[in-house]
C-alpha cells in the first residue's frame, strides 16, 4: 500500500465508509508516547525542528505508521530520560500506543517497535547547580 492511503475502518456500509488517515494514527501514537514517564521526547527531522521553533507543535514527529497488507506497523523514535529502565519504558510505549488508538480508532495494531536513539541528560540536575 502507498504511504498516502487512507486506512478503512468502516464495518457497516450501510451509513458510510469510515477512513483514518496515517497522519491521524500518527498523532495518537506521538501523543500515547509522550504521555509516558522517563520519555524525554521523540525525534523528528530537520523540516519538525524548524516547523516547532517557528511555533507549530508537531504531535505526529518521531513516528511512522506503515499501513501493510497484513496490518499495521508502527515505529515509534524516542529519546529517555537518563536513569530509566530501558526495557520497562519502551513496553510502557507499546502499552499506551495500543490502548490508545484502541480506544479512539478501534485498530489493532500488528507491531509497534520502539527504537531509543538518544538518552536526555539534565546537567543541572547531576552537578545540583540551579540557573536563577
């Protein structure tokens, strides 16, 4: 499937088709993985870097939905708080995700795969300096 298809989820026909966009699931899955403790935030690209300093939040950065023919596929790019427990965070991640466009979609969804690519160190934190 193309990346720009739209994801049906309609099951009675009879009133209309119900279809959520990738973007969508995006979003919710972006929104589900910061909502978790000890994330510090999810990576995006160079064009949500600029987009968020010019003041635009971008929910959706850090993860990508591939719409396969055998389900849906999500993977989630995430930078931890230092001290965490790696494995415990990145379940929590596929936990929420899952709940979440449950909830709001009714997807099941095949995979979620959490890749951490960076930890977050707060220096002021570990030397006990405060910045007033």
């Amino acid at each position: 499937m193309s990346e720009n298809s739209l994801l049906n989820v309609s099951e009675d026909s009879n009133l209309g088709k119900v279809e959520i966009a990738p973007e969508v699931i995006e979003v919710i899955a972006g929104i589900a993985t910061t909502e978790v403790a000890g994330v510090s935030h999810t990576r995006g690209n160079f064009a949500t870097g600029v987009a968020e300093r010019l003041g635009k939040k971008t929910h959706g950065k850090g993860i990508k939905v591939e719409l396969t023919n055998s389900g849906v596929l999500i993977d989630v790019f995430v930078i931890i708080d230092y001290g965490v427990r790696i494995p415990e965070v990145a379940q929590k991640i596929q936990t929420n995700i899952r709940q979440a466009l449950k909830n709001m979609t009714s997807l099941e969804i095949d995979e979620i795969n959490v890749h951490v690519v960076g930890v977050h160190m707060d220096l002021k934190e570990e030397t006990g300096e405060s910045q007033e």
